[in-house]
C-alpha cells in the first residue's frame, strides 16, 4: 500500500484556478506585473508568466502519471502558449494530487486497507450466490419444470432480468449522486438494494411458475443494481488515483474468486437435489440481505453531506441528470467494449450446465452428475488462475501505468482459452478453456474498473457515469443469453430437433469468439488511457 508520504505536493498545489482576468505572477524580483486578457472563447487566458516549468505542478503531475520526462517536457511546452484556465470541476484538477480522493479527502493507510478490504469481501460475497443461482441452479429450475423450453426460457429471463437492471443502474447511481443526506449519498442505497435483493431471492424459492420465477428475478435485478451502482461510484468518490488500480485488482480478484466459488458451490448445492437448490435461494437471501450493510460498516464511515451544495432539482434537471456524457468517444469504447467482453464470458458461462450435459457428455445417461462434478472442478483450476492474475496484475498496471493494453491482451487471451472446447470436446477442453479463459479472465476484472474510472469525463457525476459503464454487466448478460439461445434455436431448427444437438454449442464457442476480439479491438481505440 503506498505511503501517504510517498507523494508531497507544494503548498499551493491544491488552489483554486483563478477566475478573475488578471493575475499578478512574479518568477523573479524584476519581474513586471503581467495581466492576462480574455481569450476569444470567453474563459481567461493563462498569463505566459505562469507557463509551468519542469518544477511546476501540472509537469510533474503528468510525470507521475505517465512517469515518462518526454509527456511531462512536453505540457511545458504546450502549456507556454496562450492557453485558458482549466475548469476547477474537470478530472485534471480532481486528481492534481493523486493520493487525495475525488471527495477532497486524504484517506489514510487505514482507511485505504478498509476501503480495500470491503470491496474485495463483498465482491467475493455477492458473486457465490449470483453465480451459483444464475447459470446453476435458475437454469436446472426451468430444466424441471419444462425440459424442451428450457433454453428459451433460461434466455427470457436473463434477457428481460438484464433491462430491468439496465434500467436500475442508471436510475439508482444518478439517484445517488442527488442524494443529500446524514449517512451521505451512496451508504442508504447500498444498504436498501441489499435488502430488496435478499427479499426477491428469498420468495423465488417458495415458487414453482416460471412467469413468477421471472418476475421476482427481475425484482432481484432490480434490488442488486440498487445496491451495485452506487458501491461502484464510491471507487471514484474515495479512493484515490494513485492506488485505484490496487484496490480495483482486489476487487477484481474478489469477483473472480466468489464467481468460481459460485460455480463450484451450485455444482455441490445440484448434486443434492432439491433440498439443495432450496438450499440455494436460502444462502442467496441471507447473504444479499446483510451485504449491503456489511460494506457500510467495513469501510471507514460517508460523510454526511446534507449541506453539499445542489442545483434546485427540477423535472427538467432530473431529466437532464440522466443524460450520458457528450464528446466522450473514450468513454463509449470502454462501453462497448466492455460489454461485448463480458457478452462472450456470459455466452459460456450462464450455459455452462447445459454445455457440459449435452455438448461434453451429450448421450450419458449420467450426465447431469458428470457435469455438475465437471463444473466443480472447473471451479477450482479458474479460482486458483484468476486469483493469481488478479492480485498481480493491479499492482503491476500501477506501476507501469498502462490500462488499455493489459485489458485488450486479458480479452485475447479469453478468446484463446475459448477456443480449447472447440479443439478437444471432451473434459481436458472444459479444463484447458477453465485455466486458460480464467486466467484472461482473472487479468481483465483486475484492471477494467480502473480503466472505467480513468474514462470518466466528469468525477462530479460520477455515479451516472460509471451507473451506464456498469450498464455493460446487465446488457452483456442479455447479449449473452439472446446469442447463445438464438444459436441454439436455429440449429435445432435447421436440424428438425427438439433437443439441442452437440453442433449448436460448437457455434456458441465460435461466435464467443468473435465478439471478444471485436471487444479487444474497441479497447485499443481509447487513446486517451495507456
């Protein structure tokens, strides 16, 4: 964890941009007063006097970023012609000391361990259970209740389930960034999503209709993005730039571990039957009903921001604060790309049971237990890579400072790992794709909300933005289950079947494929982050 002393700052590094026409610079005793006068945009010129040398702050802030002398030589150079000051609400001057957080707070070494250890206890806690119940157990429900729909409706569910969270995200993380209260503008939110989820999980298993099932899944959705969005903006709101990318590794690792734990334990929870997919719903109510308020109380405590100055809330500034961000082509690449990533990962991953039954063992009368066991062990080869990418790939990205590459190379290296079912149909392709897809995998969560962060036009709106960045978890998952669903579909029609034949799942892996090296692609466009 780096030091807070690791950084100093001049005194002055934290002032204000002025906002007058003219300003008084002295850079010797002889030195005349020199006034600035407007620039043809209406925003006040930088006087040439104030031109930043290779002492200066904004030099030596772009040093530390970039650690290159050339990039930091080069914004003196730039900076000696006549440019405007810069907006005080722009993220360069949120982040001119990169051990102070967007909120203006100086967190300490203490503070930043429990703000790391609540991201990653959480992460891993959240995950076992949605992991477990989404491509387990739900899909092995509709497989009771209806063996030849059973794909349709495992895609209906996940499909409409994802725009009820599309719609949440958005919602709940520019209702957070509104908020004013004594607990501040994340804590409530996170702590009532909790609930809701815990709730909704906890009625399905009660249930036996598949129109209700879907109903409480989407309440479920909806409870979930609650509590997601706003827990997300707190990485930009208090940790600062100079460790995100070690806090968001952990956090990274978090999710990896609980995923493959939650493959590992819906194995185990199916092998038992129906008391163990009761079991199921009940572990997923209990622990989405206490998470929200276990990372409240891990972290150190949000200020209250009852008197945080906000514009009069209108219909129309309601409206407006839902708008995505302009002239941000950055942003929208880390969008897409994102979401055609995580698309492929779910394509698998939510069919996972279905693929090892009819596509690994497709004829053994024994293939449900074969694929659960399978499944479990898949578990365990992908916890043990992507718990080693994880926590070695944020550090190394701080010190290098470099984003973009390691996520475009983490989705390469899934597609490869892809690739492995289609070479071996058989257990060692489902390990080889385990090790070798998790471990891109386990690369990729390390890094990308780092990069998300690092994208953000405006830290101000914080929750909004990175509310439609997290957009990409829910329409990923509706690309991912209407592709693999619809390829499924068309080639048992094509081959005049009811049952999905052992070709469909063949192309599932193909098209994967595809779209995460066009994810790839798109990552490499972002020119703004290394």
């Amino acid at each position: 964890m780096t030091d807070d002393n690791d950084v100093k700052q001049p005194a002055d590094s934290a002032a204000p941009a002025q906002s007058s026409t003219t300003s008084t610079t002295s850079t010797t005793p002889t030195t005349p007063t020199t006034s600035t006068t407007p620039t043809t945009s209406g925003q006040p010129a930088a006087p040439a006097s104030a031109a930043p040398t290779a002492t200066s702050v904004p030099v030596q802030a772009a040093k530390l970023a970039t650690g290159d002398e050339t990039v930091a030589g080069g914004l003196a150079t730039l900076a000696s012609v006549d440019t405007a000051v810069p907006d005080e609400a722009s993220a360069f001057m949120d982040m001119r000391d990169p051990m102070v957080s967007a909120d203006g707070h100086r967190p300490t070494t203490a503070e930043l361990i429990r703000l790391g250890v609540g991201f990653t206890i959480s992460a891993v806690a959240c995950a076992i259970p949605w992991v477990a119940l989404s491509t387990i157990i739900l899909p092995r429900v509709f497989e009771l209740i209806n063996p030849d729909t059973k794909v349709a409706m495992l895609g209906l569910v996940n499909a409409i389930g994802s725009i009820a969270a599309l719609l949440a995200n958005i919602v709940f993380g520019t209702l957070s960034d509104l908020t004013r209260s004594r607990f501040g503008k994340r804590t409530p939110w996170i702590v009532a999503g909790g609930l809701v989820t815990g709730a909704s999980i906890g009625l399905i298993s009660i249930v036996n209709n598949e129109a209700v099932i879907v109903t409480l899944w989407c309440c479920a959705q909806i409870g979930y993005n609650m509590m997601l969005a706003p827990y997300v903006a707190t990485m930009s709101d208090r940790v600062p730039d100079k460790v995100r990318g070690t806090i968001s590794g952990f956090y990274g690792a978090g999710i990896a571990i609980g995923q493959t734990l939650g493959s590992f334990v819906g194995a185990l929870l199916l092998a038992r039957g129906s008391s163990g997919i009761f079991s199921a719903w009940m572990m997923g109510m209990g622990i989405f009903g206490l998470c929200g308020i276990f990372v409240v109380a891990v972290w150190p405590r949000e200020r209250g921001n009852k008197t945080e100055v906000r514009a009069p809330i209108t219909a129309k500034s309601v409206v407006m604060s839902f708008r995505p961000p302009r002239h941000a082509p950055d942003f929208y690449y880390a969008l897409a790309g994102r979401t055609l990533m995580m698309g492929g990962y779910w394509m698998i991953n939510t069919y996972q049971l279905y693929i090892a039954q009819d596509y690994i063992y497709a004829g053994d009368p024994n293939a449900t237990k074969k694929a659960a066991a399978l499944i479990a062990s898949m578990a365990i080869v992908t916890l043990i890579v992507s718990l080693v990418a994880a926590v070695t790939a944020g550090p190394i990205t701080d010190r290098l400072g470099m984003r973009k590459l390691p996520v475009a190379f983490a989705s390469c290296l899934f597609a490869v790992g892809s690739l492995m079912p289609l070479l071996f149909r058989s257990p060692v392709g489902m390990y080889l794709f385990a090790g070798i897809a998790g471990l891109g995998y386990g690369i990729y969560n390390a890094i990308d909300q780092a990069l998300n962060v690092a994208v953000l036009p405006n830290p101000k709106e914080a929750g909004k933005d990175l509310g439609i960045l997290n957009l990409a978890n829910t329409l990923s998952t509706v690309i991912g289950s209407l592709l693999t669903s619809a390829v499924v579909l068309i080639v048992k029609s094509a081959l005049g079947t009811t049952q999905a034949p052992v070709q469909a799942y063949a192309f599932v892996f193909v098209v994967a494929i595809c779209i995460v090296l066009v994810a790839a692609f798109l990552i490499t466009r972002i020119r703004n982050v290394r």
